[in-house]
C-alpha cells in the first residue's frame, strides 16, 4: 500500500525489512516469560528474558523507520488510503514505546495486570491492525469488488476514529500507572474521571465503527 501509495517500486531498504521480519519470529519464540515476570523468576532469567524482549525493538524499529522513509520524498496523495497508513504507523510506534516500558521486569512487577497492559496491548492491535486492516479494504475494494468508498467520508472518519479510539485507549495509561487492575467491573472513585473519558470514548468509536460500516454498505449499494 505504501509503496503504491507513494509511487515507488518497492519498499525502502527492502533487504532490512526482510530480516527484521525474519527476526521478530525468531525472538518472537524466546521471549515468552515476559508475562510471567510476577511468579518468582530468579534474577538471571529476569535478566535475559527482559534483554531478549528489548532486544525485539530493533528489528521493530527498522520496519518503522522503513515505512517512514517509504512515505519520505514523495508529494503524499491527499487520499484516505494514506491517513489509515499513517495512522498505523502512529498507533504500531506508540504501542511499542509502552511496550519497551513493560519489558523492564521492575517496571513490570508493578504495572502487571494494570490497565496499562490493557492500553499497550490494544495499541498495537486493536488499532495498529484494525488500522492496517481498515488501510486494506479501502485499497483492495475497486480490484475485489469493483467499488470505490467515498474518500471523503472515509477522509472524516478516520480523524473521528482516530480521535476517539486514543480517548478509549490513551487515559487507560494513567490508569494503569495509578494501580488500577484489569478485570475489575467496580473500581475505587479515584478512577472515576480516566474512567469516565476512555467509556466516552469507547461509545464513540462505536458510533464511528458503524458509520465506516455504513460507508462501505452505501458504496456497495451505489455500485
């Protein structure tokens, strides 16, 4: 989509990008007792689980410097297609800095189970994939489908849900950081006001979700 999008044949530094993708499987299979770092590891496994876990930002790193430089250059197409990918690309970066800070087995010991768990994990998949995913359909719907959406709605749309899924996602942050456990359907007061915004927000990117819903479903219509 980047590339298509920026009128380049390919990918910059299409090799790297190769082997970081190669890399993040790899270590992808050794690093799984970073969500164990609560039960009592000794201090060496502690050690090399958190190293290998910080080690996965570099190839990480190199696919987003990847894609940035991919996008760098080129006069940006004024087109929905390019603000999902974009957005992406923000929502996978942000994702990955809190995940760096949940790496560190101190860090972590207190932050575990938080709602600052809830907010890294949903940063890099709740909205870095459903991004991506939305960037997809939008690409690949006039070759599949013969459809084109409306650019402009879809334009709209992606500033609402990109305001409203970081209300949702973003307080659970400071939520987290003030101890506030996952799984918990009642909470202290102290909670109430984060809580409060991330459930605006939560309300919002439904209400969004099914005007994206509705733009597909009236440009199939329109066909």
């Amino acid at each position: 989509i980047m590339n298509q999008e920026s009128g380049k044949m390919e990918i910059f530094s299409k090799i790297n990008m190769i082997f970081a993708m190669i890399s993040i499987g790899i270590l992808g299979f050794i690093v799984w007792a970073h969500h164990m770092f609560t039960i009592g590891l000794d201090i060496d496994t502690q050690l090399y689980f958190m190293s290998a876990t910080m080690i996965i930002a570099i190839p990480t790193s190199i696919k987003i410097f990847s894609w940035m430089m991919t996008l760098n250059g080129k006069k940006i197409l004024n087109s929905s297609i390019n603000f999902w990918s974009i957005g992406f690309i923000i929502m996978f970066t942000l994702g990955g800095l809190t995940g760096i800070i949940l790496s560190n087995s101190i860090i972590d010991i207190n932050l575990h189970d938080t709602y600052f768990v809830v907010a890294h994990f949903h940063y890099v998949l709740s909205m870095g994939v459903i991004f991506s995913i939305f960037s997809s359909f939008i690409f690949w719907s006039p070759l599949l489908f013969n459809v084109s959406l409306n650019n402009n709605w879809l334009k709209i749309n992606f500033f609402n849900l990109f305001l409203s899924i970081n209300l949702t996602f973003f307080p659970q942050h400071f939520l987290g950081m003030n101890g506030m456990p996952r799984r918990y359907i009642m909470y202290s007061d102290y909670f109430i006001l984060w809580n409060n915004i991330s459930s605006v927000g939560s309300s919002m990117t439904i209400i969004f979700t099914l005007i994206f819903i509705y733009i597909i479903i009236e440009s199939f219509m329109c066909k």
